[in-house]
C-alpha cells in the first residue's frame, strides 16, 4: 500500500459497517446534526492507479454542541479520540462525517472554514421520506441516495486542497446500492 494524499483523492470507498452507522447516527440527532470520526486508509490501486480513501469504520462523537444547522466538536474530545484510535485500531483517521437536517449534502461556508487540508468531509442531508426511491448513485453530481425507514438520505464527500478550494469526490459504498434489492427486505419490521 502507498502513503497517498487526500488531495490527490478522487474515490471515496464507504464500507457498510460505516455506513450504517453514520445513517444511524444521523437519525438518532434528527432533526439536529451529528457528527464523527471516519477511518480507514488511503490506497493506490496497483491495479488502475486510481487513489483511494477506504473508509472502514465511523466514530460518532457523543459529546458535541448540536443545533439543527451546527455541530461542533471540542478540540480536546477530537485529540482524545484520535489519539486512542491509533492504540485500538490499525486504521488512520480520514476526516469526518456529519448531517444536514433538511438540507442538502454540500457543505456550508462555516463547513468550509473547519475543514483541514488533507482531510475527507462527508455529508448526510437527511429529509422526511417522501416518495420510496431505490438507493443509486448518480455519476455526475456524485451523489448516493436513496429512502430508508421514514427518511431520505443524501451523501456526499468533499476534500479540501492546498489552495482551500473544495473538491467533490466520487463515493462508492456497494452495500447501499444493494438497499431494496430481491436481496435485501426493507419492508421487514423490527422485532418488538
């Protein structure tokens, strides 16, 4: 594996254990917004030279100041995390994740303003479901969505470059586009 920069990042790989729960997450906050740790590693692919971000697990920050149109972590909280991170797992931190309630999954100027260079953002715009939609992604706005439960979800990753410009990346997470499939029962109902 290479040491790859994230401004030289144009895949975002989400596996379904984070997925689940940054979607969870952003649920359990609705209609205020959460926030979290991603980690995984950075990858060059021998295979097609594409630099990836391999996303394979989501940290969720409990302690938080949470509006409907903020969040903030504390910086001690955030190095704390990080820091025992780096003794339980072998993944790095990649960036964070965190929700907009009722808005879209672009980043706002003050999301902007707390980005790091070198550092993923991924957004979760969650709404009240209105129409049932399989989840898909669509190529040009990069863009993964679909209806789970009583919400729709929106996802998006951004990196931040050197020159504090924002860069759209692509995001890949095959098990949400497996949600509503023959394979995968959405209309069960949870034990009670």
């Amino acid at each position: 594996m290479s040491k790859v920069s994230i401004s030289t990042i144009s895949e975002t790989w989400l596996y379904e254990m984070p997925f689940i729960t940054i979607i969870t997450s952003s649920v359990e906050t609705y209609s205020k917004e959460c926030c979290g740790l991603l980690l995984g590693y950075r990858s060059l692919s021998h295979w097609d030279k594409i630099p990836r971000a391999i996303i394979e697990q989501a940290y969720p920050f409990q302690i938080a100041e949470r509006t409907s149109r903020s969040v903030t972590i504390f910086e001690r909280e955030d190095k704390k995390c990080k820091n025992f991170i780096y003794l339980l797992s072998m993944f790095e931190p990649l960036g964070y994740f965190h929700s907009h309630p009722e808005g879209d999954p672009t980043p706002t100027k003050e999301d902007i303003e707390s980005m790091n260079p070198n550092e993923i953002e991924l957004i979760v715009a969650i709404k009240k479901k209105g129409r049932t939609v399989p989840w898909s992604y669509n190529l040009q706005s990069k863009v993964l969505s679909g209806v789970l439960g009583d919400f729709r979800f929106e996802l998006s990753a951004f990196a931040l470059t050197e020159k504090k410009k924002i860069r759209k990346l692509d995001l890949l997470c095959p098990f949400a586009l497996g949600i509503g499939s023959k394979y995968f029962d959405i209309q069960a109902k949870p034990p009670e």
